[in-house]
C-alpha cells in the first residue's frame, strides 16, 4: 500500500512552489489532495496537472476564506486527515528599515494564516486522529541579513508547531514542522538580486559555500509526506531541518 494511501489532504499556497510539489508526492503516494493557493488560475492549472481531488481556494489572510476553503475541502473529500499550512511570502530588507505595513503583513500571511487554518481544521484532524505539517524555514532557526522579519515568523511558526503538538497529544493529533534551506522557487529567485547587491557575491557561489546548491521541492514534499504519514506516528512537535548543512555550519 503506498504511504499516504486514502489520506484526506488540504495544502495551503499549493499553485506553485513546494505546496505544488508537496500535493504532487502526496497525491503520487496515493492521497487525496485538495489544492488551495491565493492564486485561483495557477490553483486550477496545479490540480488539473497533479489529477488532484479538487480545489478550495483562500488567501491565508483572510479568516472566513481560510474557514470556507477548509469546509468545502472536508465536504469534497468526507474529512480531512491532513493540513499542510505552505503558503507563505518573503520581505527582503534590512529589519529596521521595514515599513511596519510590510511587517504585519508578512506576520499576517506567515504566522496568523497558519494559526486560523489549524484552529478551522482542528475538530476534523481530531475526529480522524490526523496531521498537521507547517512549512516553516531554517530562517526560523537562524539569523540572515535582509530576511529579518521573514526569521521571525518562521520561528513563531515553529513555536506554534511545538504548544499545538503538546496540547494536541492526548487527540492522537500530531503537530510538526518542515525548515527547509533555500530551494528552487519563485521564492529565492525573488530574493536574488537584494543578497547579490548586500553580499556583493553571487548568489550562486553563497549558496554552493553554505548549502551545496539549491534544494528542490520534491526533496521538501519528501519530508512532509512522512511527516504525514503513518510512519512517524511518534513524531510531534518537531521541526525536521533540510538544508544540504547549512545550520551545521560556523563558517
Ligand atoms: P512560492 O514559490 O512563492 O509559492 C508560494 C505559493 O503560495 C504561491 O502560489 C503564492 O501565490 C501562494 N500564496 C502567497 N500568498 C498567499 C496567501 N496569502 N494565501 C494563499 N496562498 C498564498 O514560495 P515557495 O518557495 O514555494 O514557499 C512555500 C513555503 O515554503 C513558504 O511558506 C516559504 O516560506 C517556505 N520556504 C521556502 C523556501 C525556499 O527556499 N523556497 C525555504 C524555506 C521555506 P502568488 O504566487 O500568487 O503569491
């Protein structure tokens, strides 16, 4: 039986990027994924491409979105035994140069998006004693110039990650967290040319010193689907780093 067999998945930010490629491996090892992005043509285009089990459509933002999606998601699936909270944005500049806009925005995507899906989603993953995964970063581990706030939430995401696996333990409802190095997406190619113009390195070259080369996301999706599945059925709480050794690293 492949590894998510059956398995009722809803992916957030799942159009493009990792959430693409993680309603991919998961709908390969037999789940049934329900893509959700922002963008509704790109949301669409990803499912019709995966043979995904359809598409419920929210901005993270936006609480009664978030609700609606994950009901029309549980109604098209009859349940729902996994959230995968992925959407999520980047600012890059220097911290305390940020409009205060721009930081709670990032905060409102990144952090507050993730916190409304799992309080929607929570009394169906109870019922089906399922799973949670959050897309944080190896940005919430460490410190990067530039991506100040971006650190921030992603270490709130893994807090979050950490209180909801403990309190959620006595459900059988797991809690953990994906923190990924700089992988290949529209992410990172965003975030070239501010980390060429501050390091005045190629971003190339700073990726392959720190991390080898750039991640991909099917290697991402990898760790979320057995974070998904039954195989890490004693793994909560936890936040699982992939970053070629770059948190390993001093120099
Ligand atoms: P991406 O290529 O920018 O894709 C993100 C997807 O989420 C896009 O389809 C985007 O739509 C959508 N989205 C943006 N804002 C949204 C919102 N408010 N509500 C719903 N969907 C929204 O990003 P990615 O690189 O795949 O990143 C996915 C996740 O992995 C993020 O949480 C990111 O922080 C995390 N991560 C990425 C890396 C990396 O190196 N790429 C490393 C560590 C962690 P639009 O394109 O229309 O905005």
């Amino acid at each position: 039986m492949s590894e998510l067999e059956g398995k009722r998945v809803f992916v957030t930010g799942s159009g493009a990027g990792i959430g693409k490629a993680i309603a991919t491996l998961f709908t390969q090892r037999g789940a049934r994924v329900v893509i959700s992005d922002i963008d509704a043509d790109a949301a669409k285009k990803a499912a019709e491409e995966i043979g995904a089990a359809g598409v419920a459509n929210c901005d993270v933002t936006d609480e009664g979105q978030v609700q609606a999606a994950i009901q029309q998601a549980v109604a098209l699936l009859g349940g729902l035994d996994v959230l995968v909270n992925n959407a999520g944005i980047e600012v890059s500049s220097p911290l305390l140069q940020q409009s205060t806009e721009s930081f709670d925005k990032i905060y409102a995507v990144n952090v507050r998006g993730p916190f409304v899906a799992m309080k929607a989603a929570i009394g169906h993953l109870i019922e089906s004693k399922g799973n949670i995964v959050n897309i944080s970063s190896i940005a919430g581990i460490g410190g990067s110039p530039l991506l100040g706030s971006y650190c921030a939430t992603k270490a709130a995401l893994i807090q979050m990650t950490r209180v909801a696996a403990v309190e959620m333990r006595p459900t059988g409802v797991r809690v953990n967290a994906v923190c990924p190095g700089f992988a290949d997406t529209a992410m990172v190619e965003r975030l070239v040319p501010d980390f060429e113009a501050a390091t005045q390195v190629p971003f190339g070259d700073l990726v392959a010193m720190k991390q080898g080369r750039l991640g991909t996301p099917e290697e991402i999706a990898e760790v979320a689907a057995f974070l998904a599945s039954d195989r890490a059925s004693w793994v909560t709480g936890s936040h699982y780093v992939l970053d070629g050794g770059l948190t390993a690293s001093l120099v």
